[in-house]
C-alpha cells in the first residue's frame, strides 16, 4: 500500500491512498463469496454459481461496492498509523481508480488536530495568590455548621418573616396578564436573604405573615439565562404557605457534642482547621497550576478547530446531564425550570470547551516535545488513589478503571505537562487569608 499527504489550508488534509492488485483481487473474492451465499441465480445451487454468473447476474458493481465496505476503512486506518495524523473528523472519500487488474486507488479529506508553536516556556513567571486559613476562616466553618444543624420551628400566628427564615411558598409569575413557561411553583422552599431568586424578590417577603396572599413586582436582569425575559416586567403571585424560624445554639462543648464526635469545642475547631489547611493546599497547588498552563496558552499559538469545540462541548453538556440526575433532577424538568432550551444549555458550555481543548492541544504538545510518558505504575498509584476516595480496595475498582484507560492516561500525560512547565517556572506567591473576619461569631463565643 501507498500513501501520499498533502496539507492544505488550515487543519485540512488529503491522504491519497494507494491499495496493490493483489489485495483489491482478495477483497473481490471476498465479496464474491458473500453475495453468492445470498443470492439465487436460476440454473445454480445457491452458493455454488461462478463469479463470472454472479457478476453477470449482479452487475461488477455490485461486488466493487461490497469490496470498498471492506478495503476502504481499513486502508485508511491504515494510512493515518504511516502518516501519523490525529484525525478529527470523519473522512471523505473519493475514488479515484477501480479497474480490474489495477491498484485500487482513494482520496480520503480529514481534518487534524492542529499543530501548535510554542513558546518560550522555560523560565517562564507567574503571580498566584496563596490563601491562608485563619481563625475567622474555622468560624465561619462553625457558623455555617451552627447553621446547618439550627431547628426550624414554625412562626407564630402573625409573626411577620425575618431575612434568614424559610418558607414555604406557591408563586405564579406573569408577564402582563398572561403567566410565562417556567415561572411556577408549588410548595417551593426558600430562605429569605439566600439571593436565589431574582434580584428584589425576596426583600418583599420580608414582613409577610402565614396564610397571605401578596404582589411580588421585580425586573429580570438585563443578562438572564432565558433570552425572551430578559429585561423584563414581571408580578409573582405568591402565598405564604408556612414560615420557618430557625434556633441556632451557642458555640460551646455542647454544640461540639450534637455535631460531632468531639467532647469540646476547641477539639472540633482543631479539626476544622486541619480539614481547612489540607483542602487549602489542594486549592493553592490548582492556582499555581492553572496559572501555568493559562500562562502557556498565552505564550503559544493554536487555532482551534470547531469539531473539537463542538465535541467538547457535547462532553461538558453530557456531564452536567449527568450530574443533573444524580441529583435527582431530569434534564426535561430543568429546562423547564430554568427557560432555556437544551441547545441554549450546551450552547452555554462553549466558552469552557474552548479553553478546555486550547489548553489540551498546548499541554499535549508540550508531553510531546520532552517526550513524557506514562508507565504502568503511574496508572496504578491512579487506581490507588480512586480506591482511597471510595474506601475500597486498588483492585476491585481496576477492570472499571481499565476499561477507561486511554482517558485515564491521557489525564496523566496532561498533568506531566504541567509539572514540567511547575519545574523550569519562577512562581511568585501573594498571601492573603480565606475569609476577612468573622467576629460577631468569636464576640459570642467569649
């Protein structure tokens, strides 16, 4: 077999594919004994008249048709393994020669992964910013615990609802007098002061009793998700159906006691704050990380073909489907929710599926050119380190982890990239704490 490639604009390629007489002659035979199998031809057994009958019978055609499903796709794998392109899209194929006797000859239009100029990436300079755990950082951890496990206890008759309560609400939104897609709700929970709605609802609800009825007038954003309310005038019709206080208790052993396994409070902030610092390094190093890959896609140039946008962007839309419904959420109810479309949703995930592949081809490129490699046991301390976060054995989670291994190793040659640009780069570090301060909640303490 034969190849020849040649580069034209952009990503886009030829192969001219060339296959010898030889195997053009095996895949007709081939061919030849598919079809007599299938057909009758009168005066013969099936399967036992001569190719010269079942060409006549057929016409040639019929037989090249049946050799081409057999020759082409594997001429072709064969040519992109010689020529050593990373195809993204489906070929095209023309025939260009299919005569008896003679070579069996192809073009085959593609387009690749294209070719990245990097940089200067040694000595490369980053500014990071290095966030500390501090003390306000370990109570606000405790405020939010002191939150989380408050009571709720139904308000009063007549007690008016405080930012901080939740209720229990039905609302019907309409646009002049006519309701729109999306804007309902029954028995829908909602803390005041959350800000998950739109901007002003919730302050309006702050005073309302059990039981009433009541106007809730807001303006849509001029940049919300659903395109036709954008902007727009709306009224909710919504009845306080149940208003819930919440009882929070002191920050002290026994607080520690209900929420924990710990006898005292200073016990449980220790935790707390070596929870903080752990899950605090883990973020800093992913700073320093993608400061470093953003800083190499700024040094380098790659135009970024819209098959692999497009397909990223169907594995963004995919895994947030996903996450969807592990969340018990179906994507149908989502969209309903939320007024978009499923297209405005994926469409919503192009941005993300740019950078992400613009960041792939330059820290794939770069595993190239230092020729990094994955061996056997970078794969394994991967399936270690998945069997540590479920609590289960290195090789009862293996045959799943095997079956996703091209993915898999692809990660790791990714993160390789990145420790060789971490090695030869001057990392500048600006410190600043986790959170400003938090001294309502020590004030109460003392």
């Amino acid at each position: 077999m034969k190849t020849k490639l040649e580069k034209l604009e952009g990503n886009d390629v030829v192969l001219e594919i060339e296959v010898d007489s030889d195997r053009v002659e095996q895949a007709m035979q081939k061919s030849y004994r598919k079809l007599v199998s299938q057909v009758r031809i009168p005066g013969f057994r099936q399967g036992k008249a001569p190719r010269q009958i079942l060409e006549a019978f057929l016409g040639k055609e019929a037989l090249y048709e049946e050799a081409l499903e057999d020759m082409v796709p594997e001429a072709y794998e064969q040519a992109v393994k010689e020529t050593e392109i990373e195809p993204i899209s489906q070929p095209t194929i023309d025939l260009v020669q299919m005569e008896d006797g003679k070579p069996f000859i192809f073009k085959a239009s593609v387009m690749v992964k294209p070719e990245v100029a990097l940089g200067e990436l040694t000595g490369m300079a980053v500014d990071v910013s290095r966030v500390e755990v501090d003390e306000a950082a370990v109570y606000a951890q405790l405020e939010m615990m002191r939150t989380r496990y408050a009571k709720l206890t139904p308000a009063e008759e007549g007690v008016p609802a405080e930012s901080g309560d939740l209720l229990s609400i039905d609302f019907t939104g309409f646009l002049g007098d006519e309701p729109f897609p999306g804007g309902s709700g029954e028995d829908y929970s909602l803390e005041l002061g959350s800000n998950t709605f739109i901007p002003g609802f919730e302050e309006q609800l702050i005073g309302v009793i059990t039981g009433e009825e009541k106007d809730v007038n807001v303006t849509f954003p001029d940049d919300y998700h659903a395109e036709d309310l954008k902007s727009q005038e709306a009224v909710f019709k919504v009845k306080v159906k149940e208003i819930q206080k919440k009882e929070e208790t002191p920050l002290d052993d026994d607080f520690a006691r209900d929420v924990s396994d710990f006898d005292t409070l200073e016990e449980l902030k220790a935790d707390i704050r070596q929870n903080l610092e752990k899950t605090n390094e883990e973020e800093n190093e992913g700073r320093i990380r993608q400061a470093l890959v953003a800083k190499a896609v700024e040094l380098s140039e790659v135009d970024v073909p819209e098959p692999m946008i497009e397909n990223q962007m169907d594995v963004l839309f995919h895994r947030f489907e996903e996450q969807m419904y592990y969340q018990g959420v179906k994507m149908e109810d989502y969209v309903n929710m939320s007024g978009m479309t499923v297209e405005d949703i994926r469409a919503s995930f192009r941005h993300q599926a740019e950078r992400s592949v613009r960041e792939n081809l330059v820290l794939e490129t770069i595993a190239k050119k230092m020729e990094l490699k994955v061996l056997d046991e970078d794969f394994d301390k991967q399936i270690e380190k998945a069997a540590a976060e479920f609590g289960m054995e290195a090789e009862a989670v293996r045959p799943s982890l095997e079956e996703a291994r091209p993915r898999i190793e692809f990660g790791i040659l990714l993160d390789k990239a990145v420790d060789y640009l971490k090695e030869n780069a001057t990392i500048n570090i600006v410190d600043q704490v986790i959170n400003e301060a938090a001294e309502n909640i020590a004030e109460e303490e003392e």
